[in-house]
C-alpha cells in the first residue's frame, strides 16, 4: 500500500455568520486568506495532492488559490459534508493510499499534531482516525461516544444528541485521516435521516463499526489548534491568538 496521503480541504461553505459576501475562507488571519493556512499546512506535513471543496463563490475562491497548486472539486448544493467529499470521487478514482480531510476556516492547527495522528493512524491500523478534543464548552459540536473499552464507537451530532450523549465533553474536530478503500464506498451508505436533512461524514465512523473495520480516535491537546472561525468574533479571537503565539 502506498504510503502517501492526498488531502481534501473543504472550502465551500457560505458562512452566513460573517455577514459578509465574501466566501468564509478568504477571510484573512495573519495576512493571508483562511484557506491559504490550510493549504500550507497540508504540503508542510507532505500531501502529494491537496484537492479544494468549493461551491460558494467558487470563482474567488479558484482566483486566490490557482497559484497554490492545488486541484477543484465542486460541491453544487450545499447537502452536507459527506456530500462535499463524493465531490472529489472523480479525481481519486485508482487512488490507493491514505486521505486527510481538512476544514478551510481552521488556521492554526500545527504539522506537528497532524503527523502525529497520522502515525497513529497507521499505527493503529484504523480504517478512519478521527481528530478530536475537549472543548470548555462543547455546544455545536458532535459529540465522541466511546464503549466501555473507550473504543471510538460513533459520533453524535448536537442536534441528534438524547440526554447521556448531550453533555459528553469531547467532540469531533471535523478532522480526519481514512483510508482511501473505504472512503467512498462508505460514502454511498449515508443517508440524510438526520434533524438537519443532511449527508454527515461522521455517519462513515458508525458505518465502519459495523463492518468490523478497526476505528481510531486521535485527542488534540490544544483546543485553539482546532478552532474554526464562524463569525467575525471568532475571527479576531485567533487572530489575537496567533499573535501571542508568534510573540512567545
């Protein structure tokens, strides 16, 4: 099996909380559109591809990336993340090897931290690794549900919580690494039986479990590491965040 990875980075999201036409991911942190952390991060921690969710505002999104050497995967409709990675079926056709999903709007996740989980990854022999972590307040975020032997089991999403899953502390990043023989083979079992009507990719974790596929779950220590930017307010959060780090 080879041993490279290709990366997927959504970036086609609309972001409505940014009261803003601008797509959410040109943004700018640090000088640089949000995407452009992403992108970065992904040849840092050697990806041999790197392939661009994109849907709203599309155009801008390409004319601020072309020369960043990446590749497009267009989401038409906004029908969920399981639905924004079939996007990319097309361009990994014969593709044997691993693949990280990435988020566009989370900047400052670390190479480290992803070469450690991809170590983990493999090491463990996980058909997905899911990235997680505990927030001080988890509210939006799907929760981590474990068994007794804290093995990963499934990932809840907030509005489809009961009471027990509801106030479980550690929740998923909407990070993941997987191996590319399940990827969309699983992808074409989801459906959108949900509160929200969508396709969730977290549905990939329980799908798994059920067909007996080892399940890997990968703790991030540092919660900044992981935090996305949904609103203006978050914005200017990490942007005071990366200042302080390249201060230290």
């Amino acid at each position: 099996m080879s041993r490279s990875f290709v990366t997927i980075i959504m970036a086609g999201g609309q972001g409505k909380r940014m009261k803003s036409d601008l797509p959410k991911v040109l943004h700018t942190l640090g000088g640089k559109p949000l995407v452009h952390h992403a992108i970065e991060l992904a040849f840092e921690v050697g990806s041999e591809r790197v392939i661009l969710i994109i849907g709203h505002g599309r155009e801008q999104v390409k004319e601020a990336t072309r020369d960043m050497g990446v590749e497009y995967a267009v989401q038409e409709e906004q029908l969920g993340t399981a639905d924004a990675v079939k996007s990319c079926h097309h361009l990994l056709d014969g593709y044997t090897g691993d693949v990280l999903i990435l988020s566009g709007d989370v900047p400052l996740m670390s190479a480290g931290t992803v070469r450690h989980a991809l170590q983990h990854h493999r090491d463990s022999e996980a058909a997905i690794t899911v990235f997680t972590f505990k927030p001080e307040d988890p509210k939006g975020y799907g929760r981590i549900v474990r068994g007794t032997n804290c093995e990963l089991q499934r990932i809840v999403e907030e509005k489809d919580t009961n009471e027990k899953e509801h106030i479980i502390k550690e929740v998923n990043a909407g990070i993941y690494f997987i191996k590319s023989e399940h990827l969309f083979s699983v992808l074409d079992e989801i459906n959108n039986d949900n509160a929200a009507g969508e396709y969730y990719i977290t549905d990939a974790v329980s799908i798994l479990r059920k067909k007996g596929e080892h399940l890997a779950a990968f703790l991030v220590g540092d919660p900044v590491e992981v935090a996305g930017v949904n609103s203006r307010e978050q914005l200017l959060q990490l942007e005071a965040e990366l200042k302080l780090r390249k201060s230290l």
